[in-house]
C-alpha cells in the first residue's frame, strides 16, 4: 500500500520536507537567541547605568571611542563652551520639547557636544539659558552619535539655522567647523531652569520594537515547520485512501489509451457522432461503377 512512497514525486516531496523543517527550526531558534541577546542587554545596559551613578568620573580620553562598555560611563571634561544649537522633536517624562547643545572645546584641541538640559515646547533659541562663561569642567553620561531614525531620532531635513536633528558628527560637521569627538555627553545635572536628559541605551540593544519582531520572527519559523509537517500527513493519508480505494475497486487507476484503441465516449453529441461517420465514409475507398453503357452497345443486334 505504502510503495507509492518509492516513486520519484514522492522522493522529491520527502526530500524536500527533511530539508524544510531542519532550516526552520534553525531559524526559529537564531531568531530566538537574537531576542534573548537584547534581553542579556538591557540587563546589562541597566546595570551600567546603576553603577555609573555611583562611580568616580574618569577622564574622556580614557573612555573613547565609545562601546558597549562605555556607554553610559561618567566622564569628566575640560574646556570653554562656544557655538550653542537645539535638537528640535525630543520627548521626556511624556512631553514634547527640545534639547540645549552646547559645544565645549576641550584643552586637547577638540570640540565635545555637551546637551545641557530639556526644555519643553517649541524649539526656541531665546528660550534657551546662554552657556557659562569662562573656563567649566563638566560630569557626564557618555553617549555615542546618534543615527537619524533610530530610537525616535528625528531623520527631518530642512531644519531652521541653529537646529540639528540629530546629535552626531554627520549632522554636526555640516553646521560647525570643528573638529568634533565621535561622542557626546548628557549631564547629569542640567543647569538652571533645564532638565537633565538621561542616558539612553546604546542603539540596537535592548526591549525594543526590533527584538519584539525577533520574537514575533521566532514563532513564525516554528509556524512553518508544524505546517510542513501536516502538510505532509495529510497527502501522505490522501494517497493512502485512493490506494485503498483502489484495491476494493470502489475507483479504477488511470490507465493510459492509445488513439487506435481508444473509443468514443459514452454520451458524445450527436454532432460529434456525425462527424466521425463522415470523415470514416471520406476514408473508404469508392467501387469502381461498372461499365454499362459498353454492355448495352454490346447487345444490342444490328439490323
């Protein structure tokens, strides 16, 4: 009954079922870790980010360039602010505002964006408290550029003269001249009449929109598997059934006719009938008629 199993369309179905259903458990599973990755993240990011609270600030320098490890570390620095610009569309606690970037050119030479604090509303540059004067030292949570797009940094273009839309040294080149750090710092106390910005976590980690889709991917790949499997059952118990069938001759197998041996078919039209009468007759070689007028002239006497 099974030996249908041996003929080639089912060689290829078999086949096909013992390579789909290892390649989707492998990618239900890979899609699985990644999850669990982002979540081994966030379990550290939020570490980090306890423990840099109460850690002594270290020098930028010893904490560049900015990783995994870094991010979010206390830094301190050393410098006078110059050129301040807004970050436009930044939400906290809820509300809409915007963030107060200050540039602070170090005593190495180069130039450290510092955002000095949140304030709510549009972004307006006589909102926004003018910088120290004079020679500061800052404490801050270090953070890496920004990419627009990501983690709800705006991608707006066009923007206003004095306005970046994303914090990074992309963006920031284009507006400054300065040869600017691949980082910048929040700090952790904003000054007067700001709110402090918190450190974010770093990008591409975390219980974000994209490790709920690695999940949401997770189940898919194991959704597939199942479906190749009953998908399989079920036309294996289909031609068991009409191999059965056959075998009690409740249905007859299909066996192939040649056109000599072929019959009509029962119930044809009449118009079909009478057409194959007509081209059988137009086959059929006619008699010959015989010659009677020969056989008249013959005996007839002549008088």
């Amino acid at each position: 009954m099974y030996r249908f199993l041996l003929t080639p369309r089912w060689w290829g179905i078999n086949v096909f079922v013992l390579l789909a259903i290892p390649f989707c458990v492998f990618m239900g599973s890979w899609q699985l870790s990644r999850f669990e990755a982002r979540v081994d993240d966030q379990r550290t990011a939020e570490a980090q980010a306890d423990s840099a609270r109460t850690e002594t600030p270290r020098p930028l320098a010893e904490m560049l360039p900015v990783d995994k490890a870094t991010y979010g570390k206390r830094v301190t620095a050393s410098g006078r602010y110059g050129e301040q610009l807004l970050v436009p569309d930044r939400e906290l606690d809820g509300r809409q505002g915007f963030y107060v970037l200050t540039l602070l050119r170090t005593d190495g030479g180069r130039t450290l964006p510092v955002v000095r604090g949140w304030l709510p509303g549009t972004a307006d540059a006589a909102k926004a408290p003018a910088p120290p004067a004079g020679e500061v030292s800052v404490t801050g949570a270090l953070q890496a550029s920004e990419t627009p797009g990501d983690n709800g940094v705006s991608a707006q273009g066009g923007l206003p003269p004095g306005q970046t839309g994303a914090i990074s040294t992309a963006s920031l080149v284009n507006l400054v001249d300065d040869d600017l750090y691949d980082a910048w710092v929040t700090l952790g106390t904003a000054d007067a009449g700001m709110t402090a910005v918190p450190a974010s976590a770093p990008s591409g980690t975390g219980l974000d929109l994209k490790a709920f889709q690695n999940l949401g991917y997770t189940g898919e790949w194991f959704v597939f598997a199942g479906f190749v499997v009953f998908m399989w059952f079920r036309l294996l118990r289909r031609e068991v059934e009409f191999a059965r069938d056959a075998e009690l001759g409740i249905t007859e197998p299909d066996v192939p006719t040649s056109p000599e041996t072929a019959s009509p078919e029962v119930g044809s039209s009449p118009t079909a009938q009478a057409e194959a009468e007509i081209e059988a007759e137009a086959e059929t070689p006619a008699a010959p008629e015989p010659a009677q007028d020969a056989d008249v002239e013959a005996s007839t006497p002549v008088r």
